[in-house]
C-alpha cells in the first residue's frame, strides 16, 4: 500500500476544515471604553477581565483579535458589533481576514 505525499494530505484536510477567519475591531478616538468591553463580553463572550485587557490592546495598538471562527459565524459578529455601535451612535469598526 502506497504512502500518501505529504501535500495530497494537506490537501485533503483543506477539504475537510473549514477556514477560520479573525475577527478584529479598530481603535476610534470616540467609542467609549465601557461599551468595547460590553461588546467584547457579550458578542465575543470573553470574561470582564480578558474583554478589559483587549479593549486596552485595542487603545494602545490600534487593533486587536476578538477571536476566530468560520466564515458565516464571524461575518455575524462583525454585523452585531456594526449594529450594536450604529444604534448607541459610536464609530466603532470591526473587520474580518482569513486566519
Ligand atoms: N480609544 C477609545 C477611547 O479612548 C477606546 C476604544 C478602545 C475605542 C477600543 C475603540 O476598539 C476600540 N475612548
């Protein structure tokens, strides 16, 4: 029986996983710092200290990873947080790339 080539596996794995894609939001100068941990911990359910500390990532570096998932989920994630942001009136952007 025939070893299979390495790149016939990871082919066929590419068949079998979904992609994964990051889920980011963007520092703004006019969000307020309570509502990206609100969001954090409702959208992306990260705990108060967690969503705290990547809010502040966010602040400090401009952006930052909320989480990864497939494409329909994160795609979701980025349609609540724009909704979410519009109906309190804040700027705050979200983004999605493949992991
Ligand atoms: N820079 C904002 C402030 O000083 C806070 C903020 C953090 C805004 C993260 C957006 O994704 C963001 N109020």
């Amino acid at each position: 029986m025939s070893t299979k080539h390495e790149h016939e596996l990871e082919s066929e794995l590419s068949l079998m996983e979904p992609r994964q894609y990051k889920v980011l939001l963007l520092n703004d100068d006019y969000t307020s710092m309570d509502f990206v941990v609100e969001i954090l911990m409702n959208i992306f359910h990260k705990s108060y200290r967690e969503a705290e500390a990547i809010m502040l990532e966010i602040h400090r570096r401009e952006k930052g990873l909320c989480g990864i998932y497939t494409y329909e989920i994160a795609e979701t994630k980025v349609m609540q947080v724009r909704k979410l942001a519009r109906e309190q009136g804040y700027p705050l952007k979200a983004t999605m790339e493949e992991a």
